[in-house]
C-alpha cells in the first residue's frame, strides 16, 4: 500500500465512508450489459449448483440442474443456459458495424461495445473453469455432448483469458471496479466482498462503514454461498437426488428441483438487486477520456474472437501456451498495464496524486515561457522552447529527467535542465526535445502545469521470429537401452 492509499484509508476510517481515489469513472459501462450470477458448487470447482443470466431491463433466467454432480442433469441445465447466452453474445455482431482491416481481409466490428456484469473476479474464473470443461467435449462416441455446449465453453475461456488484460471492460467485475475507484480501511481479502465495499460507499445514516460492511459481509454475491447457505443447498440438493430415483425425465427434474430453485432464487435475487444498484450508481460518475480508446480495442478483440469462431478451427484454442506465445502474452501484458496506468494518472488529477507524492510528477504554477529560446547542437542554434515552473513543495526529480506535459502525454518529451530552491519549493526549468510546433502549444504563464514520467505513445512491439531459438527448447528424452546396471564401471547398481 502506498501511503497516499494509507492516507485515504485512514481518512475513510476517521470519517466513516469510503474516500474516491478516482475523481472520473476509468472503465465504461455499457447501456444495457448481459449480467451473469453464478454459484459454485462447493465440492466440485468446475460444476455450478446454478447459474443465471439477463439483463437489467428484462430481469434473469436461473438455470438449476438440481444435482450438479450428474453429468446429464448438468448438461442439460447449461444447454438452456448457451441457449440464452450464445445468442445474447453473438448478437452484437448483427448490429451496426465498421470494417477494419486485419491480416489482409476485412473485420467486421461492432460499434456497440459488448459487454458482460458479474459480481466478482471469482465468478470470472469459475466461468473460465467451466469454459475449459466444455471446450473440448467429445460431439461423437458413447457420450456424445451438444455442440452449443462446446461453443459455449470457448466463449467462456475466451472471456476468462480476455479478463487478464489490463483496463478491459468486456467482462466487468462490480468488486474490482469499486475497489479501483474507493479506498476504505478493509484489507485486501475483505475488500473481494461486494456488499462490504457497498456498505463502506454508501453507508445507512448514522452508521460507520465499518459496523455497515459488518452486518453487509453476511450476505454472499457468490460464486460460493454462505455456509449456512450451502449447508440447506446441500440438504435439498441431497433429498432431491433421493427423490428422483434416477429419473432423468424433464419434468419431474423441475417438479422435484422446486425447493433448491427457491434457495437459489432468494440467493440470485439479492445478489442481482446489489449488482444493479453498484452499477447504476457509478454510470452516473464522469467517464474518463482514455474509456473510449480501450472501448475501441475490446470491440476489435469481440470481433476477432468472433471470426475465429466463425472460422474452419470453431474456436478451438490451445490450452498450453508454447515458450514464444508465452513471451509475446507477456509482453502484451506489461505494455497494456503500462498504459493504462500513464493513461489513468494523466487524465486524472486524484489519480496523479500519489505519483507526485512519489517523485514521480511535478505539478505547479508556470511563471515563464520562453518559445523562442535556443541551444546549441551539433555547432548549430536549434529552437528549444523552454518553461519554468514553481512547485509548492521541493521536486524530488533529478536533472536531465524526461518528463511528459499531461496535455500531451503521446508528444515529444521534456528535460529538465535546472532545479533550485525556492520558498518552500522549487523552480524548474523544463526544455522541450523538438523544434516543431505541438498542436496542444506551450504551457502558458500563469496556468497551472504538471509532467510526470507517463506517456502514452505505443510500447515497444515484440518480434519474435516463428523459429524457437534452440536454447528455449525443451530438450528431446534420450533413446532409452537396455543397461547392464551391474557392469557399470565406478557406479553401483
């Protein structure tokens, strides 16, 4: 924890409510997003007790298989479920598009953004869990599967992988949102709880967070239930195995199911109203200017995983990485974060805070501008625009540092080239690296300037040649012989 999110959490506690650590919304939200609630089955990590989908303007759909641990009842439950949900995800691409070209032939890319609400990243791996069970089940021998069960599972492990890259906003986690926008004096474990971190925002009157996200905490949003919960699922879940004596017929599964649904019911209900109340109220926050962009490569990702679905290999993925996909999705981590990180701390002012705490920034009052300042270079007076810049506490920057103006982070850097000592802060001199002109100017006296070490110009792209260099091979098992282990010299047996 940096101390400037120890000072919000010490300022949340001495008040009572949690304090933004955001003063704009830095994921979008979609006008009508796909909800999915998920409850795990405690026994079996990749098998849900029950599983809803739908949408805030027309309410959710359960799905109770009743007893999770019969592969057909399973099966049946999550084939009404694709029904639903393969549809629902694949629609955006019947909608307003526009093409763009990649790797020679045209995309066809939605201009909505789709986009999928879930309580918590654990409902994300459990998804991710089920979508590598149904992936690749057999459609032919003795126990052949629906193919929608096999489209509906690479959708999933699609959405579980996509959910790694930084500041995506295809499948949104309500929990992690607010714990990106919020600081409050839970722990890092207490604040994966999506009631404790509501009661901590929006606390009853009169009442501190702390006692609000208390009583909160008691109430599960899922993937696994309370323990009191679980206990009567699995008590109803075991009369109704009872009860059914083997049959598999439809209507009685539904007749017999009636108590567990009522269970699950109550359970999705409290979690889906949470869900909708979060959402709605952090829709009405500003979004920030840097949302639309990672909108725009969401839609680009949607669409490419919606061609390779489309295409000859149906979505089939590999479910081990080899050394060089490994490097390039490393590297495409570390840029994506990167990015998002400088994008955030340049857009928002609460989010640089901590980076100028840090020596990270430098923010102050511009008290000369000189664009017709030169230097030397190379024998010849180059134009070197320059400002100066006095801070209200001392910069912590060293000389020759290049920073970025935050009007123009993707432009041509500054250095700075003197710092003293003035009053109680500093003046810094800061010299553009350009002679040409920016189109977001100078920074002009009188206003208020900041530069920090972001940029958000492209990373560095990895070219990897499609050859494995021998010293990233795994090593061939030798040719095993038979050995007379007695007539080894030197060695025993």
């Amino acid at each position: 924890m940096s101390s400037f999110q120890a000072l919000l959490a010490a300022r949340a506690h001495e008040e009572g409510k949690a304090q933004p650590t955001a003063l704009y919304r830095h994921r979008a939200i979609a006008k009508d997003p796909l909800c999915i609630v998920a409850w795990q089955l405690g026994a079996e990590p990749y098998s849900p007790g029950a599983i809803a989908i739908g949408r805030q303007s027309t309410g959710f759909h359960l799905y109770v298989p009743g007893y999770p641990l019969d592969r057909d009842l399973l099966f049946a439950a999550l084939l009404d479920f694709a029904k639903e949900f393969c549809p629902a995800l694949e629609s955006y691409a019947n909608g307003p598009c526009e093409y763009v070209s990649h790797f020679g032939e045209q995309l066809s890319v939605p201009v909505a953004m789709p986009q999928i609400i879930v309580a918590n990243s654990e409902t994300i791996r459990l998804l991710g869990r089920l979508g590598r069970r149904l992936a690749y089940l057999p459609t032919e021998g003795p126990y052949p599967a629906d193919p929608l069960l096999l489209r509906l599972g690479r959708h999933l492990m699609w959405l579980a992988n996509h959910a790694h890259l930084p500041g995506q906003q295809l499948i949104l986690s309500a929990a992690d949102l607010l714990v990106s926008h919020y600081a409050t004096a839970m722990s890092t474990f207490e604040s994966h709880s999506l009631a404790a971190l509501d009661a901590w925002i929006e606390p009853a009157p009169d009442t501190h967070g702390f006692n609000a996200a208390e009583v909160a905490e008691d109430h599960a949003v899922g993937p696994l239930p309370m323990p009191k919960d679980g206990e009567q699922v699995f008590k109803l879940m075991q009369a109704f195995n009872k009860a059914r004596a083997g049959s598999k017929n439809s209507q009685t599964i539904q007749k017999l199911s009636a108590p567990l649904r009522a269970v699950y019911q109550d359970m999705t209900e409290e979690t889906w109203d949470l869900i909708w109340k979060v959402i709605d109220r952090e829709r009405g926050r500003q979004e920030a200017a840097s949302v639309p962009r990672r909108a725009d490569v969401d839609r680009f990702e949607y669409a490419v995983h919606l061609s390779w679905m489309m295409g000859p290999a149906e979505g089939r993925r590999k479910a081990r990485m080899t050394a060089r996909n490994a490097a390039v999705r490393l590297n495409e981590l570390e840029r994506t974060e990167a990015l998002v990180l400088a994008e955030e701390a340049v857009d928002d002012p609460l989010r640089m805070a901590p980076h100028l705490l840090s020596g990270k920034a430098l923010a102050g009052l511009v008290i000369n501008s000189n664009p017709s300042r030169r230097e030397l270079i190379n024998g010849k007076k180059c134009l070197r625009p320059g400002v100066t810049v006095h801070t209200d506490v001392p910069c912590l920057m060293q000389v020759g540092t290049e920073v970025w103006w935050t009007r123009a982070p993707s432009a041509k850097q500054w250095r700075i080239i003197a710092v003293s000592a003035s009053g109680s802060g500093s003046d810094v001199t800061l010299v553009l690296q350009t002679n040409r002109s920016q189109k977001e100017g100078l920074p002009q006296v009188g206003a208020r300037a900041c530069f920090s070490l972001f940029n958000t110009r492209p990373g560095y792209e990895l070219y990897l040649p499609k050859q494995v260099p021998w010293t990233h091979k795994v090593a061939e098992p030798a040719a095993t012989t038979d050995l007379d282990y007695n007539d080894v010299t030197g060695q025993a047996a």
